[in-house]
C-alpha cells in the first residue's frame, strides 16, 4: 500500500545500513514553491502546517534539520517517505545503522537530503557521527589511523516515537516537532480518506469501520482500519464487518494495533 510502504535498497555487500535512493523508479522533486501545494506530501492528508515547514527548511540556504517525534502510526513514516522522493536524498533506518556505513555512506554518496526513520533505535556512536556534519557540516572519521574529512551540505530529516535515547548535544541539533495522538473526529476523517482514496471503500463504510476501530477496539492505527477493510473486500455485509471486528476486539491487546 502506498501510505505506509516502505522502499528499502542495501547500497552494497559492505555497508550495514540499509539506505537508497528510496523511489528511484518514481519521479524525483527539486525544491518545490513555498507556498504552494506540491506533490512531494500529497500521500498524506493534513498536516498542512508541517508540510508548509518541511518546504521552508528544504528551501532554506542553510540545513535546518528537522526531527518528527510521536506515537507509531502518526503519519511519521509516511513524512520519511515522501521526503525521499527529493534530488539527492538518502534514506536511513536507525535500527539497521552502524557507524562505519553511515560514514562510508556519507563520504561516498553526499547526499543533500539524509533521512532517518526510527532514530532512537540508532545506537549512541552512530549518532555522535552525525553531531559535527549537523553542526558544522564536516565530516570527519578516523578509521585504520588514516584521517578523512570532507565537507557536506546536508540537511537530516528525521523520526522517532520518543527521544529518550537520543544523545542530548543530538537532540540541540533538530528542531523537534510533537505529534500528538489523533482525536476521533481526526482519526474518522483521515481513515475515512485512506480507505476511500487508497482501498476504494464506499465512504459511510469507511465511516463504520473507523469508528469501530477507535471505539471497539481502542487503536489509532490508520493501519488497522485498511486491515479490516481488505478483508471485507467489495462485500459491504456489515455482519461480516461486525464478525471481523468482534475477533479484532477478542484478540487485541489493548488497542495495539
């Protein structure tokens, strides 16, 4: 499904970090206008306010670096993704990292944007290799007693559900931005959209499945919503709906997701 896909390309046998030219078989985007809808975000539906940041900071003349923390299925991911589809950008997952591939990484490729989704998974030397690039835009590394350095222009966008593990000198680095859990009438609205938009679900169905999902079973998981709706498939019988929600319920631990 578009909406929450991940693309995942290993760069090469010698490099732990699965980065890539996430998309590459997709249209890729220079800057876009500021203010102005642009295509870049259009797999995400509100957030008009970030997006509108996200276009400010990627036009800005120096990197301003922009870190999304909130709880999972928050539309995080989806502002990874889609910041992939810009010239030069690079993706990252911070559990997968280690230092010498996003050194190596960073010296080979240069990319202008580094993306980085699940950021608190990244462990502390990782993330001291990128305090210098955020600050100072140098890279430097010591490896076999040879010294490299390079200078790079890159801007880091990154995610993470909470920054607890991050590196407090990192953390100075991002201008951090908290989503906040979805209310019902957002969560309704957004799921209504999704399954509307993306799985062709007749919209007062939709309607039924959201609110079964955020009254029922507890969850704001947009994910969960699309899960049901696929199993209904094109039959609209809301006793099968009844039936799939009721085993959702049965089963879930505690609005999981």
């Amino acid at each position: 499904m578009r909406l929450f896909g991940r693309w995942r390309k290993n760069t090469n046998n010698n490099s732990n970090i699965p980065v890539s030219e996430l998309g590459s078989n997709r249209k890729r985007y220079s800057k876009p206008a500021i203010g102005q809808k642009h295509a870049l975000f259009d797999a995400i539906i509100g957030y008009d306010d970030i997006k509108e940041l996200f276009v400010m900071s990627i036009n800005a003349e120096r990197p301003v670096h922009l870190l999304l923390v909130g709880p999972p299925a928050s539309a995080k991911s989806l502002f990874m993704s889609s910041l992939t589809k810009l010239e030069r950008s690079y993706y990252a997952v911070g559990s997968s990292s280690t230092k010498s591939g996003i050194s190596d990484y960073l010296f080979e490729y240069r990319p202008r944007y580094f993306i980085i989704d699940e950021m608190e998974k990244m462990n502390k030397r990782d993330q001291t290799s990128l305090l210098n690039l955020m600050e100072s835009g140098i890279l430097s590394e010591l490896k076999h007693n040879q010294k490299r350095t390079t200078q790079l222009k890159t801007w880091v966008f990154a995610s993470c559900n909470n920054v607890e593990k991050l590196l407090p000198p990192l953390l100075t680095r991002f201008r951090d931005i908290h989503f906040k859990p979805y209310t019902e009438q957002e969560f309704v609205d957004i799921a209504v959209e999704i399954l509307d938009r993306e799985e062709g679900v007749d919209r007062d169905v939709a309607m039924i499945v959201a609110d079964a999902v955020y009254n029922r079973i507890k969850s704001t998981n947009i994910r969960e919503c699309v899960r049901i709706a696929r199993l209904i498939g094109n039959n609209t019988n809301l006793a099968k709906l009844d039936k799939i929600i009721d085993t959702f319920t049965k089963y879930s631990a505690l609005g999981s997701g």
